[in-house]
C-alpha cells in the first residue's frame, strides 16, 4: 500500500521536534509494523492519523471547536486509501475542515502525538477504546483567505499564541514552536 510505505518513509526520516516527539515517532513505526490495517479504525489498539497547524502571515492559528468533543484544536482525521501520502491526507483533512482552498502544506512533520480517542469503530471491528497516532504538519493560510465552517465544526477561530482559548485539547500548545520555527 502506498499510504503505509510513505508514513514508514516519512517516520523513519523525520528528525523530530522533541523528545515526546521522538518517542511518538518510534511508537508509530511499531504501529505500522501490523500493516495497512494500522492506517484505519478497523485497528483498534491504535491507527495513524494526519492532522495540520494551520498558521496565517500574521503568526496566528486557526483552531476548531470540535463539534464532538467540545475542546479546540488543530484540523485533521482519518487518512482514506486515495490520500496516497500522511502530507496529501493532512492537507485534504484541513482543506475540508477550514474551507480554505490554496494552503502550503510544509511536507515534514511538526510533532507526532499519541492520545486516546472515543473513535467509531470501522464496519465489523470490534467496539472499545482506541488511540489516534496523529503525525501533525504546518499549513500556510494564503492571504485574504476566509474560513468556514465544517459539519465537523462548532466553530473556528483565529488565535495568537499568547491567547489560546479554553477548554484546549492537549497537544496543541507543543506544535506552537517547531511551526513558527518553520515560517
């Protein structure tokens, strides 16, 4: 499968952004040791996921509200088949999610984070906890763009890094600086 040989790829190239990162990092890799099962929920000890940090030229990033979970944080999801690669899923992910068309997607990874997740099981696979192995990217905001609002959404909104609003998911304070290092 070409999704899994390029999050293999990616994952095994990728100087990573901390130690937390680092350690993430190698807990994928193992991950994805099950196959291409481990890029979907149908995995339920865990599955990759691809999410991005979208910034504008005036340092700011666009968080949403998750509709679900009530907390914000930056877009992303599930990688699909056709994605071909974590970056193209990622970016697919925050296109539909921001409604912004045109965004730079930077193709080296930010951070990689591993957290629990309620997540619905895919079709026949069993019901329980499961853990989302999001590798996060950096998405550039092009000029004068406006956001709008998914079905996934209760909102978005711009933030400074010194003003990030509450309740926040946990995960996001740590993208910050290797992104602003990337701009």
């Amino acid at each position: 499968m070409i999704l899994l040989r390029d999050a293999v790829e990616t994952l095994g190239r990728w100087q990573a952004t901390s130690e937390a990162a680092d350690l993430a990092r190698k807990r994928t890799l193992e991950l994805l040791g099950a196959g291409p099962v481990a890029l979907t929920r149908a995995h339920r000890a865990g599955h990759v996921t691809a999410s991005a940090l979208i910034v504008d030229e005036r340092r700011r990033v666009l968080l949403c509200l998750h509709g679900r979970l009530g907390m914000w944080m930056q877009v992303g999801g599930h990688c699909e088949p056709a994605d071909g690669t974590l970056a193209r899923a990622a970016l697919r992910e925050a296109t539909e999610e921001s409604g912004i068309a045109g965004l730079r997607l930077d193709p080296d990874p930010i951070d990689v984070d591993i957290h629990a997740v309620r997540c619905a099981p895919a079709q026949g696979a069993p019901a329980g906890p499961s853990h989302h192995f999001d590798v996060r990217f950096l998405a550039v905001c092009p000029a004068g763009a406006v956001e709008q609002i998914s079905d996934e959404s209760a909102d978005l909104a711009w933030f400074t890094a010194d003003a990030l609003p509450t309740p926040l998911a946990g995960g996001v304070v740590q993208q910050l600086a290797p992104a602003f290092a990337r701009l």
